[in-house]
C-alpha cells in the first residue's frame, strides 16, 4: 500500500504541503488543471526552487491579483456551495468538506461565534481551498492511500493579528492541533498554521516515529522564512508500506489505564460498549491485588491520541475512579482483511492475517459462528471447530 509519512520538524502550512508534493514529483500543470474544476479565479501558481539553510527546497506560493485578493472573509455557506459546485470526484468533495467544517468549527470555538457566521479570519478563501485541495490532490496523483506523521513542531513566540498579538500556537492552531504530540523547538516564529494543522488533523492515521516504509521519493517543501539554524522544510517521504503492518512497523498508540476496587462490576460491560463506541482500539480488564490486600480491576484501554481526551473523560464520568495514567507505547500488527467464505455448514466470514501478503491464520467471525450454531441447532463449540476457510476460487 503506498503511505506518505509528513516530517513536521519545522512545523507545517498549506503552501509547505503544495512545495513538498511537487517536489515529490507531482506535475504543477496536473494540479493547476485539477484546481481548475473549482470554480474560484484570481490566482496563479508561483514555483521555484531555494535554499533553506543551505538544503534545496520547492517553494510554491498562491499568488493572487486583486479579484483573488478580494474574496478574503467568507462562511461556511460560502465554501460548501464552492466545493459542492465543483467538478471535482465526489471523494475528494467530500474529504475537502470534512476539512473544512473541521476548520470553521475551530475557528466558531476560539472566537466564540457561531459555526454558520464565523469567518475565516485570519485565513484568505481562495489560498486556503487552493493549499487544502492541491494537498488532497496531490496525494491522489501520488496514489497515496494513507497519511502518517511525526510530531508537530509549533514554533513559539507571538504572531500579530486581526484580533491584536496572540501566542504561538494561535488559538486556531491549538484547538486543531488537540490530541496530536506537540513540541516546540524553540524557534520565535509560528511554523505551524491553521491551514497545516487541520490538513493533518484530517489525513493522518496517526501521529508518531516514521513507519516501516520503503521510500520511493522524497518531497521538500519550503516554508516562507529561512532561519540559519535549521531547515525550514517540510519533508513528505512517499512509498510502499512494510508487509508486517497495514498502518506501520511500529505505530504509536496511547495505553490508559487506571485500577479501581470500588465500583459495582456489573458497570464494565457498559464501559467497555462506550469506550470501544467512542474508537478506542481495545478495551481490557485484570485482576490485580491493591494496597492493603483489596482485590480490584485494572482497566486498560488502547487507542489513537487523538481519541485520548474523550476516552479519559468517559473513564472519569461512568467509572468511580480519581485517577488515571496514560503513555505512549509502540506496537506491531499483521495485515487483516474480512473475507467470506463458503464452508461445510454455510457461508461465514473469515478474519486473515498476513505476512509478507501470505494468509498465515484464519479466524472465524464469532457472530457467524452464532448465527450458524442457531440455524443448524447445534451447540456453538462444534460449529467453531467444525468450521474452515475455503480460499476463494
């Protein structure tokens, strides 16, 4: 599967992502013809080829005239009727809505407005759709299938606004950005833009060290200022996931866990329904022994960092606990696909698991099992051990 891994070392914006995409080999005539099918005028394409601490880099700008420059502060309303009157494929309409909405909806939090007149302020409408559908664009030229990424470097400082002097991270950024390893380098600069944030918030898997991969191009992209210390580039790796894992060799995921020695049991089948509802990856329980010789439960629950936060406030309102711990840990999974099967008792769907693209155990779907035990009124053991995988053809 071709993955694209975002080295945001030096932060990231939409006009990084346009400069590293090409570089990485997408053609900017493909892409202004694909920009085309949006009906948005008053902009062209600036391409050219600098120096960032002493490494090469593309740096691509939208450079607007005085029409483009005009259509600065629109709504939500504005942008979906764009997109909607768009020639563009329904699947990249539709994950350049998703991102968007992601995008005024920030914007209505940090401003407190409403979601449906909320401007975007700090943003101009026609550079934003450009960096954010070249993005999605580009990858498709690429045939990249999925996104990770590093952690986000924001830079620090104060940027001046509309709104008058605000941190680094401006409140846009950071609503964004939540659930996603931060760090500041310490540069007084703001590497890391709204426009950056939410195309992260919306393409990446997840957040973390680079996956096994075997990289096929690397894309630089240039950042407007060049400091003397560091590169400021956005780096974009394109190639062939590893055969051991769909999403990485070694992806980051975040473990809570909290013991608890008080609550009703009958409570953790309810918890569990919710936690795993609400896209925790797996949710367990084990008995442990606690201070004073108590039995208790050990509550662990495995996911994405971006889920982190709703996660823990589930755990702290539907369990009697006052307290938790969360960490990072990195993990290995084989390649799974659902396949139906035709077996001696009926059709049931199998889970395979691969390495190196080779079915190495099977595993019957355990609601299919049960269908199959009531159908053929025979106990669920049987039809467990009974049951086998037929390779289709």
């Amino acid at each position: 599967m071709k993955i694209a891994y975002f080295d945001c070392s030096s932060g990231i914006s939409g006009d990084m992502c346009l400069g590293a995409l090409v570089d990485a080999g997408v053609p900017i005539k493909k892409l202004e013809n694909e920009l085309k099918k949006i009906l948005i005028k008053g902009y062209r394409f600036g391409t050219e080829e600098v120096k960032r601490a002493g490494f090469r880099a593309t740096k691509v700008d939208v450079i607007q005239g005085a029409r483009g420059k005009g259509q600065r502060a629109k709504k939500w309303k504005d942008i979906e009727k764009i997109i909607s009157d768009s020639s563009l494929s329904n699947k990249v309409k539709q994950k350049g809505l998703e991102i968007f909405r992601r995008l005024f909806e920030a914007e209505a939090k940090v401003h407190g407005e409403l979601f449906n007149t909320v401007h975007l302020h700090e943003l101009g409408a026609v550079d934003c759709i450009v960096d954010i559908f070249g993005t999605i664009i580009g990858l498709e030229i690429l045939g990249v299938k999925k996104v990770y990424t590093s952690s986000v470097n924001t830079g620090s400082g104060f940027i001046k606004t509309e709104h008058g002097t605000l941190p680094i991270p401006a409140p846009a950024t950071t609503e964004l950005l939540k659930g996603i390893p931060l760090y500041s380098a310490g540069t007084d600069f703001e590497l890391t833009t709204p426009t950056g944030a939410v195309i992260l918030k919306e393409l990446s898997s997840s957040f973390g060290a680079l996956p096994e991969m075997n990289i096929e191009r690397i894309g630089i992209g240039a950042g407007n200022e060049d400091f003397k210390d560091r590169a400021n580039v956005l780096r974009i790796f394109i190639g062939e996931s590893s055969a051991l894992s769909p999403q990485s060799s070694a992806s980051t995921i975040i473990v809570i866990e909290t013991n608890i020695d008080d609550m009703n049991p009958q409570i953790y089948e309810y918890l569990m329904e919710r936690l795993l509802k609400e896209g925790a990856l797996d949710v367990f329980l084990t008995q442990v022994i606690m201070k004073k010789g108590r039995p208790g439960v050990k509550l662990s629950v495995l996911c994405n960092s971006q889920k982190k936060d709703d996660l823990i406030k589930i755990i702290f309102t539907e369990t009697t606990t006052i307290g938790l711990r969360f960490y990072e840990v990195q993990r290995k999974t084989l390649k799974r696909k659902l396949h139906e099967s035709n077996t001696q008792l009926g059709k049931a769907r199998f889970k395979c698991s691969m390495l190196e693209n080779k079915i190495i155990r099977t595993t019957p779907e355990y609601d299919d099992c049960k269908r199959l035990a009531k159908k053929l009124k025979k106990p669920l053991l049987d039809v467990i051990e009974r049951i086998s995988y037929k390779k289709p053809g």
